[in-house]
C-alpha cells in the first residue's frame, strides 16, 4: 500500500493532474475536475423524461420512448474542453467519470427503469482505430458501472461520410441516414435500448441510430442519452 502511495506521488510530481475545465492543478482529494469546476457543473435538467426538448428535436425522425441528458453544452464555455478531452486527447477515463456521474443523475430521474441494454453510437472503424477507443462506448461504460446494465454494440457506422460537426440542419439528417446499420441477436428483440453519445445537436445521428436499429428490430423500444445537449 506505501509502494502503492509512493508511485502514486512519483507521479503526481512528474505528471501533475489539472482540471480540464480551468486548467488548475488538482489537490489530493479532486478526482477528475477541481472542487470548484464540479459544483459549477452546468447541469440540463429536464422536465420530464418523456417530453422534453431533446425529444421534441427527434420525434420528427425517429420513434423514440424516453430521453434525458447530463450537461448543456455551449461551444464557448470553458466545459466545453470536457468533450474536447474525452474526444481529441485520449481522455477515455474522463468520459467513464462522466459517465458515472450522467447515470447517477438519471437514476434521480427514474430513467432506468425498464432499460434492458446500454448502446453506443459507434464511430468508423478507421476513426476507432486512430482514437484508440470510442468516447460513446467509455460514457457508457460509465453509466454501466452506476446501472448495472450490459454495453451492447450493436450498431455499425457503415460508411464513412462528412462528420456531422462540420453540417447544419437538412444536411445533417441527409448525412446521418443510411450511415449506420444494426444487428440484433434473437436474445435481444423486444428489448428496450439506450442510445448513448457525446454531444446532441440536431439528434440526427441519435435518430439516425434509432431508424437503424428499429430496422434491425421493430419490437425495440429507443431511449437516447447524449452526455450534453446543445440546445
Ligand atoms: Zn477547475
């Protein structure tokens, strides 16, 4: 256990952590964001889980049952650097904290209740690769670590178009259909899925998902959990 410490300093001295957020280092005791950033957290509540505005974004796409999500997201905040991180530079820890974090939040909400199975939305291959890990799958791990609940990858990203963030509006839903394809196991039709990504726009990718996935099952019921929602 002293070994352990002793490492741990060592490398607290050459590799010292700061909060993503400000760029303060942390104290003992800060786990990922420092004190002051995690009370500042800006937080998206929804009213309801069953009629929102992330909902009412995607209904006219994609069928789906329930949605929520953790964070609002503001291109110009300094929190935006927490998507930066767990995207661009390797912070896969980052999305699982966070992901610990969304799902304890939702747990308040009853957004659990009848979820059978956590799904994230994939990422090309060649970007999955590059990546090392796909940010989706981590916050879902992370939500799964709180849940309970399996991470099922069931979607494939099947062609390898513009990325999203560099469309607007029509384009994007243009650009997000016929990009993903599901399969479903026997074992797993009927079920009720969770649809779990980084940031939510437009919902085009989330609706995207949910058409692919309903195409796989038509008994599947879709939920969506964007870890922050840019509305
Ligand atoms: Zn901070």
């Amino acid at each position: 256990m002293r070994t352990m410490n002793l490492l741990a300093d060592i490398r607290e001295l050459l590799l010292p952590r700061v909060c993503p957020v400000c760029g303060k280092l942390l104290m003992a005791g800060e786990d990922v964001l420092c004190a002051f950033c995690a009370i500042g957290l800006p937080r998206c509540r929804v009213v309801s889980i069953e009629d929102n505005q992330l909902l009412r974004m995607i209904w006219d796409k994609a069928d789906v049952r329930k949605g929520t999500t953790f964070l609002s997201y503001n291109h110009y905040s300094p929190y935006h650097n927490l998507i930066i991180d767990i995207k661009f530079h390797g912070r896969s820890d980052l999305a699982v904290t966070l992901g610990n974090w969304a799902a304890a939040e939702a747990e308040k909400q009853g957004f659990w209740k009848s979820v059978d199975a956590l799904v994230p939305v994939p990422l090309t291959r060649w970007r999955r690769w590059r990546r090392g890990y796909n940010q989706a799958e981590m916050l879902a791990k992370g939500m799964s670590e709180v849940t309970g609940l399996p991470v099922l990858n069931l979607l494939k990203r099947t062609k390898n178009r513009t990325p999203q963030s560099r469309l607007k509006g029509e384009a994007r839903k243009k650009n997000a259909e016929g990009i993903y394809s599901a399969s479903v196991p026997n074992e797993w039709c009927g079920k009720t899925f969770v649809l779990v990504d980084d940031v939510m726009t437009t919902g085009a990718t989330l609706a995207a998902c949910a058409n692919a996935l309903q195409r796989a099952d038509k008994d599947a019921t879709i939920c969506i959990f964007p870890l922050a929602y840019a509305g």
